[in-house]
C-alpha cells in the first residue's frame, strides 16, 4: 500500500462516511441510529487521531522524514471529533 493511500485516503474516507451519515436524512436511518454510528466513528477517528498525532511526534524526535505525513493523518482523523465537540457547543 503507497503512503498516500495509507496516510490520505483512509482517513479521509473514515471522515467523508462521517459526513455522509450526519447529512443523511432522518427517515433512512432514525435519529438514534445516525447518532450512534457517528459517534462510533468520531470516537474511532478520534483515538487514531490521536496515535497517529503520538507516531508523528516520536518520528519528529527520532529524525524520521514521514513524520510530516502522520501529522496530516491526525488532522484529517480529528475533523468528526472536532465536529462533534463544536455542535454540541
């Protein structure tokens, strides 16, 4: 698998099913459904966000030139949690 693929469009396919859930129509899934199934994603998102933030910072110490690319990964990661945390604002 190409560090693209890995690092960009996993994480950005995780948040785009994300987005598509919250924007779907009521009557397709019901209410408590939708919400759960964004929570899940946004917590799962959220904890690899996290390891991926803790991998970029290790690689940053260590002198690891793909370390630039985990910290893309975390951002792209915690945009559901982001979202989440800012609706309920």
């Amino acid at each position: 698998m190409k560090k693209t693929t890995k690092h960009l469009m996993i994480p950005a396919a995780a948040t785009a099913i994300f987005f598509i859930n919250a924007f779907l129509p009521v009557e397709i899934l019901g209410c408590l459904i939708r919400g759960l199934i964004a929570a899940v994603i946004a917590i799962t998102t959220g904890v690899l966000g996290i390891g991926a933030a803790v991998r970029a910072v290790i690689g940053r110490v260590r002198g690891d030139e793909n370390s630039a690319i985990w910290i893309v990964s975390a951002i792209i990661f915690a945009i559901p949690a982001v979202y989440i945390v800012l609706t309920e604002i």
